[in-house]
C-alpha cells in the first residue's frame, strides 16, 4: 500500500485531487522535455521553416568564402546571365551578382537579429515593467507605447534616415530596433499581466524580493516560450523593413544588401532588360527567410501551447 | 462609447503633436548647416547665392529665436502651408502633394478594403475546411512574406515586360491628359492594375492568416462549446464565432495601416506611379527638406485618421462599446 | 422515462494509447430522480456526463449503450445526436458563466438558439419569462449583454435556457464548483424545483462536493478511476456507506459546529492509478485499508441490498 504525506492530502478533503488521466503532467521534467522534442520533430510547420531558415543561413555565412570577389568591385563582363563561371551572373555594370546576393544575405541575418535583440530589449523592459508594476506607471509607458504604435514606421524611418544618413547595418539595425517595440512590448505586457497575478508570483513578492528580481527569476521563465516567438516575429519584420529601406536608398551605401540590389537593378532597367537573375533571387531570399520563420512560429506556438495542437 | 472615442481621440492628438515636432526638430538636430548644403545644389553665382541664402535663412526662419520657429512652423501648419519645394522649384510642397494623394489613395483604399474583406472571408473558410486549409494557409504565409516591392518587380517583369499584358509604368498613357472619358479610364485602371494587385496580395496574406487563426479560436470558446451542446446548427456557431473574432482583426487593421502605406510607397516607386512613394523618392534624392517634411506629416495625418475611421467603425461592430459598456 | 446507462466505455486517444477514463459503467437514472455522481478529479464522472450529450474531440465510445426513454442515443454521431440535444438531452456546462455569447444581448441569442432549433422565441416568451421570475431574474435580463451581469446571474440564465425545452435528460456539471456556500444551496434548490415542477425529468449531478448532494439528490453513485464503486439512496450512502472509498471520503468531511481539533480529517493517502494502463484488479486495492488478496480480482459492481450497489469484495456481506 502506497504511503505519502498525509497532511498534504488532509488539505484537500472531499476533492482530493490530481488528474488521473495518466496525460503528461504525471512525468518528470526529463519526460516532459522529450515529449516536447518529439512533437517538436514531428511538427511540418517547424521543421520546414527552420530548415529553410538554416539553409540560407549557412548559404549566407559560407557563401561569400567560395568566392572573391568583392560585391562592390567592377570589372567583370557585363549584363552576364548565370553561368558555371558566374554563379548568378554580372549586372549591367560588371559586377558579381553571386557576390552581391551572399553578402547581402549576410547583411539580412546581421541586421535582423540586431534589430530583433533591440526591439526586443525595449519590448520587455516596457511590457515587464508595465504589465508588473502597473498603476501610473503603467498608463505612462501605455500610452507611449500606443503612439509610437500609430506612427507609421516606414514615414519615421525614411525621415530619420534621410537627415541622419544611416552609415552601418549596425546603426539601420538599431533605428529599426526602436520603431519596431511596441508590439513586442504590447504583447509582452498583456503575458506579464496574466502572470503577475499568479500565485508563485504573489509568493516571490510577498517574501521581500525586489521588482527586477522577481521579474528576472519568475515571470520571465515562465514566459521563455512566448519571449522567443516574438524574437522569431521581430526578426522577421526587421528584416523586410530593412529591405525596404536598403530599397529606398537609405541604408548604408557602402553595405551590399539585397534591398539595395533590387534598387540598383529597377534603377538600371534591369526589367527591361530580362536580367532577372539580378532582381528576383534577392526578393526571393527575403521571401523565403520570412516566410520560413513565419511558419517557423505557427510550428512551435503549437508545440508550446498543447491546446493548439491539430491532430 | 464617448469615452472610448475621446480617449482615442487624446491618443492621435497626443501622437500629432509628438509627430509635428519631430518633424520640426530633425532637420535642425541635423549637422551642418541645411542651407548651406541647399545652396551648393544649386550651384548659383556669389551674389545669386547670397540672396538664396537670405531667403532660405528667412524661410526656414533660423534667424529667429528657437521658440518662435515652431510657433510659425504650427501657424503655417494650420494655414496649410509647408513651403516652396526644392526640387521642383516654383511649386509649394502643398500643390505637389495635393495632385500626388490621389493616386495613392486610388491604390490604398480599394487594396485596404478588398484584401481585408476577402481575407477575412478565406480565412473563415480555411478554419472550417482542412482542404482549404492545407493550400490556402501556405499560400497565405508566403504572400504575408513577400516584400511589397519584389512582389511589385516579379509581376511587372512577367506580366507586363514578357507577356505585355500591362502597361509599365504610369498611371495612364502618355498621350492622354486626366479626363471623363472611357479612353482614359481605360487606360487608367490597366495602369492602376499591377500596383493595386501588387498591395492587395501581400495584405490579403496577413488577413487571411489572422482571421483563420481567430475563427479557430472562437470556435473553440466555452460559448461555441454551450451552443453546440445544444445543438445548434453550425451555421449559427460560425456566424457567432465570425462576430466575436471581427473585433481584434479590426484592432488589427488599425495597426497594419502603417505596414500597407510604406508597401504602397515603394509599390509606386517600382511602378512609376506619380504618387506619394514617387515623391518621396524624389525629395529624397533631391535632399528636397521642406518636401520631406510635408510629406512626413502627410503620411503621419493619413494614417491617424485612417485609425481614427476604424476606431468608429469598431465602435459600430462591437455593440459592447455602443452600449457604453467598458468592454476589451 | 428512464435513462439506461449499459456497459459504457468512453476512451480518450493521447499519443501514448487510449486513457481509459470511463471504463464500464452501467446504471440506471428514474423518472423524476436526482441522481448525483461524485468522485474526485479524474475518476470518469465529466467524462461520462460529456459523453451523455456531447463528446470532446479526442473522446470515443469504444462499447457500450446508453437509452433513454426506449431510445438508443446515438453517441458517437455527432448529427444524429443533434436532434437530441436540448429537447431530450440538456446540460448546464461546468462554464456556465462564460457560455453566453459575449457580443449579443442575451434575449436576442436566445430567439436565435430556439429559431436554430425550430423554435418560436415568441411562443416560448411567457415561459421563459415566469421561469427568470422563478429564478430570482426578470425580464430586463433579456436586453442585456452578458457583461453586464454577474457571475451568478449568468448562470442562473444558463440554468433556464438549458431547461427551457423540457428536456427528459438533464445534466448538471460541477454547477457548484466556483460558488460560495449559501449561492451553492441556491443553486441546488432551484434544480430541486426544476425536478418538482417537472421542467426536467431525470437529473445527474456531477460534483466532487459530497455535501451538496446530500442537500438534493435522491441518489448518489461514486466513481472512481472510471468505474462504479457504490451506488445507494443518498440518505443511505452518508449515513451507512459499504465501500471503503466512500467510508473514507465521507470520514473526511468536515462537520459543521464541530472543531477541527476534536475531529481529525482523515483524507486519503496516495494517488488514483493512472488510466493509461488500469491496474488489474479493484482499483482502489493501492489506496484501501481494506485490502487483501480477493482484491486482485476485480469484483462486480452488484447489489448487495434492495437498491443498492457496490463495487467490494468486502461489502457483500
């Protein structure tokens, strides 16, 4: 006959409860951690979009050692189509247009993960201590978060980036991470709040710790899962604006970026010339790593939200 | 529903006055000195450039004490008057945007409208079908993926260059001048064609991507289940649930608002179409301040009242708010 | 009028097989009676009070029949089940304060619900109207929004749109779960006078709160990991239970007017067996203070006196 503590059961009385269904709460840790893996592994959603997403990333990290040369470097022949000497043909001008796209992917990855940590930065800072200390302080940075959230972003960013001339990927990465927070922020602070009101949470408060601490070691954890899918969101949105603005002309000018190679191939009738090598395969890359981790977080809101689970 | 709208109403105001003075702001946090920069442009003579200089330093009203050049700046504001342009010089900035906004909106506003109503519709259909769902849902995913002005490029080199279904660029033949005529319309819509389709798919992605993700959730909700239970027939369930999940999809449409106008721009630019993303480029390229700015405030007022629209409209959806009842 | 409940197995599909949550379960429910269904969290009572009307996605009945009235309930299709529900078959959902629409005002979803079902609202608005009186709600109730009602007003409408049909079956899901004390006597009085005005014919009660049933049902039946352990009139179950589960569940109620000090809850010690794969045997053998090698057998649930039923080796005496 099984013998646990009873006092824990004489709190209970008539419901003394646990929920035999013999589901997954009954495992340990390392059990839970395994069954996660494997609906990780049998999610198509996660699967397909990381493996695009990890692809054009080793093409972009690997890609420019397999060649030469310089994107910006002239002199090959020009208008090439692709060929097994140029991988993606020449421009109109002689240059590389394999060279450009590698490079320009990398500057893709550089940028949205930049913008993305940014953004996500003051996401949290804002929600956490929104959604936590509440109150006027909580109105406060609402309402700061609503009006940077009305302003469009692209107006913002074209303004700011004509009178301050964006220089590096570093510094377009950062003007996008802070027009980019506020529904990271939002979001956030909606999770702090449902959280907040938490037992474990009320615990942590009521035994002394400070504010940074209890959102540190206790809300934060708990909302990992959700902390990243909006890494996964963020990273995506911050690189089609980047693309956007590098199509505008207003990222950095001495940076390949693939933005920029669409720009310099309309602005050199690279349509009607037919070269399409040069304009669709960096749309299609963007397309791609987007889209890749769109469907990156359907697959895994699934696998962290049971519920959301359509088998 | 009055608190509601005031409360918005605070929000936009809040947020124009914020926009306004950023616009003020930033050209004169700029290094250098701007007129200076806008002289050498034009590269006129000594004494030309002397005279610019006083006009420009007049215009821009630097001579004056800090607090009243934004005093001007809003009193100008509110007399519409955003100055002369740059880059086309001896138009204001006010007449350039006025014969610029309503191509744009021409674009805009059936691209906003139809792709969120047929979004919506087939993302309801894809929550209820898993056929449709396993197509229509990749589909969607991509389209919400594409960047506005690759999607742009990709259907004016198929569809215009290589098959010359349609024109290239412009909003109407070259030959012809704005007019009521069949021969203009005519050639009006196959010019207009290309850049609305170009905004409708990529937003139809989004929404039809956000409306299945709600309808599933709703049709899973503790009132779906009851009504269910007792039997109701699916049609009234998804009736319910379609009413319950309009309401954060329009939530929604206020904040994609922002995303669909910068799409718009750069739509314009790849297809030559003569408003407000052409301008843009223009005055960017011509380092064209006043026009930037007008433009900037243009685009900031657009989308608050755009917002400002949805907000009534949502008021006018969810009876909770109509009712005075301090809901979501 | 009866409700005969034979042999039914309703298991729920997981990854790692099926969790047989109502494992064979056979009983019968009378015109007019109040039959409640207790147990603790798991033991199969909302599983089987789902199953009654409206199976959850995973459910499925892998044996077993369920008639009522001399008709067999088609359980497992969905449709043909849809003729039953709400005119035979009704239920007062466990969420009964969320279950109303929350973007329409509450007389308007109910002229709906009834259309759907082909039912004139304004034929049916004198009764509904004396039944809201009956239960404390007038009809300005009818042109609000769910919002602007508390919780127990809420559910006091859901009580009266779920009967409203007169259905032969009513099922009645942790109603009291979420109430205070005096609201849960309330409650369960209404559905008494449901009974005893005939709004309804036959009644289960799923609760895990013994006490409430004693203040209503007429009969009590106790589950426990999916199967029937002991089923007797309620007066007959809290004064003088067979099974030893029930013994101890009962041992464990707190009375009233009495200290804590002088009575020592018991409570149970252990776990109820996990449902993936049942023990053999009795179920409770892990848990029962009782136990010897008998137990390895599983014994019937069968009557040990005139109406009464009890699953125990030890209590056919």
């Amino acid at each position: 006959m099984e013998t646990t503590d009873s006092r824990a059961d004489l709190l209970a009385t008539p419901e003394l409860a646990t929920t035999g269904l013999g589901a997954s709460e009954d495992l340990d840790p390392g059990r839970k951690r395994y069954e996660t893996l494997y609906f990780a592994l049998r999610n198509t959603k996660l699967v397909v979009g990381l493996t695009v997403v990890l692809l054009l990333l080793v093409v972009a990290i690997v890609g420019p050692w397999l060649t030469d040369a310089d994107p910006f470097e002239f002199g090959f022949p020009l208008g090439e189509p692709p060929s097994s000497q140029y991988w993606l043909g020449t421009t109109s001008a002689g240059q590389d247009v394999y060279a450009q796209f590698v490079y320009g992917l990398r500057a893709s990855f550089i940028v949205g993960s930049i913008a993305a940590c940014v953004a996500g930065a003051l996401g949290m800072t804002i929600g956490f201590v929104g959604g936590y200390i509440g109150g006027i302080i909580d109105d406060i940075l609402s309402m700061l978060t609503n009006i940077v959230l009305v302003i469009p972003t692209l107006a913002v960013l074209i303004i700011v980036a004509a009178y301050l001339s964006v220089g590096s990927l570093m510094s377009e990465a950062v003007l996008i991470g802070l027009t980019s927070w506020p529904w990271a922020a939002r979001a956030i602070r909606a999770q702090t709040f449902s959280l907040a009101s938490r037992d474990f949470v009320s615990l942590a408060r009521l035994s002394g710790r400070g504010s940074f601490r209890v959102i540190v070691n206790e809300i934060a954890p708990n909302m990992s899962s959700y902390l990243f899918l909006t890494f996964i969101l963020l990273f995506g949105g911050a690189v089609l604006t980047a693309a956007t603005l590098d199509f505008l002309g207003l990222g950095p000018s001495q940076v390949m970026s693939l933005g920029l190679m669409m720009n310099t191939a309309v602005s050199n009738a690279a349509l009607q010339l037919g070269m399409w090598w040069w304009f669709i395969p960096p749309g299609l890359a963007i397309t791609a790593i987007v889209g890749g981790l769109y469907v990156m977080n359907v697959g895994l809101d699934e696998i962290f939200n049971p519920r959301l689970r359509r088998t | 529903m009055t608190r509601y709208l005031a409360r918005k109403t605070l929000l936009y105001l809040l947020t124009f006055f914020v926009a306004v003075t950023i616009d003020w702001a930033i050209p004169r946090l700029m290094p250098g000195n701007p007129i200076d920069g806008l002289i050498s442009r034009i590269q006129a003579d000594s004494t030309a450039s002397q005279q610019l200089h006083g006009y420009f330093t007049e215009s821009f009203g630097l001579d004056q004490p800090l607090w009243k050049q934004y005093l001007d700046f809003w009193r100008g504001l509110l007399h519409g008057d955003l100055g002369p342009s740059i880059a086309y010089v001896g138009s204001t900035v006010s007449e350039l945007i006025w014969a610029a906004i309503p191509y744009t909106l021409a674009l805009l506003v059936p691209a906003i409208v139809l792709s969120y109503i047929a979004g919506n519709r087939v993302g309801a259909m894809a929550a209820r079908r898993k056929v449709l769902d396993n197509t229509a849902l990749p589909v969607a995913y991509i389209l919400t993926a594409t960047p506005y002005m690759w999607l742009a490029i990709v259907l004016v080199y198929f569809l215009s260059f290589k098959l010359g279904l349609f024109p290239v660029s412009g909003a109407y033949d070259f030959s012809l001048q704005p007019e009521w005529s069949l021969e203009f319309a005519r050639s009006f819509i196959s010019h207009w064609f290309l850049p609305f389709l170009t905004l409708f798919l990529v937003s139809f992605g989004g929404w039809a991507i956000g409306m299945r993700n709600l309808i599933i959730y709703e049709l899973e909700s503790e009132y779906s289940n009851y009504l269910q239970s007792l039997g109701a027939p699916t049609k009234l369930v998804r009736k319910y649930a379609y009413g319950n999940a309009v309401l954060p999809q329009m939530s929604g449409l206020a904040l994609a608002l922002g995303a669909v106008v910068g799409g718009a721009l750069v739509t314009e630019i790849v297809f030559g179409y003569p408003g407000i993303g052409t301008l843009i480029i223009t005055a960017l390229q011509n380092r064209d301040y006043f026009l930037m700015q007008g433009l900037f405030l243009l685009i900031i007022t657009g989308v608050l009242i755009a917002n400002f629209i949805v907000d009534i409209a949502y008021v006018i959806v969810d009876p909770r708010t109509r009712a005075g009842i301090q809901g979501s | 009028m009866t409700l005969a409940v034979d042999n039914l197995r309703v298991y729920y599909r997981t990854l790692q097989g099926d969790v047989r949550a109502l494992d064979g379960v056979s009983f019968t429910v009378g015109d007019g009676e109040i039959m409640g269904i207790a147990g603790e969290s798991g033991c199969g009572k909302t599983t089987l009070g789902k199953s009654l009307i409206r199976l959850d996605g995973r459910m499925h009945v892998v044996e077993g029949t369920v008639e009522l009235d001399g008709t067999q309930l088609p359980l497992s299709d969905d449709n043909a089940m849809n003729a039953f529900r709400f005119r035979e078959v009704s239920i007062i959902p466990q969420y009964a304060m969320s279950a109303l629409n929350p973007i329409r005002k509450i007389g308007r979803m109910t002229s709906e619900l009834l259309a759907s079902r082909g039912v004139s609202f304004d034929e049916t608005l004198p009764e509904l109207s004396r039944r809201l009186a009956l239960v404390g709600l007038d009809d300005t109730v009818l042109d609000r929004y769910p919002i602007e009602l508390s919780g127990g007003m809420k559910q006091r409408v859901v009580m009266v749109l779920s009967t409203l049909l007169n259905p032969s079956l009513l099922i009645a899901d942790e109603l009291t779960s979420a109430l205070d004390v005096s609201t849960q006597k309330a409650v369960a009085e209404m559905l008494v006078e449901f009974r005893d005005r005939e709004f309804v014919k036959s009644t289960i009660v799923i609760t895990h709160d013994l006490s409430i049933l004693y203040q209503m049902a007429d009969t009590i039946l106790i589950m426990y990991a999916g199967k029937l352990v002991e089923k007797a009139s309620a007066t007959e179950i809290t004064q003088d239970p067979r099974h030893p589960y029930t013994r101890l569940l009962l041992g464990s109620l707190p009375e009233v007017g009495v200290r804590f000090a002088d009575k020592r809850l018991s409570g149970i010690p252990g776990r109820p067996p996990s449902l993936l794969n049942p023990p053999t045997g009795c179920r409770f053998r892990a848990r029962c203070p009782l136990a010897f090698e008998k137990c390895a057998e599983e014994p019937p649930f069968v009557e040990i006196a005139p109406n009464r039923h009890a699953a125990c080796w030890k209590a056919v005496a």
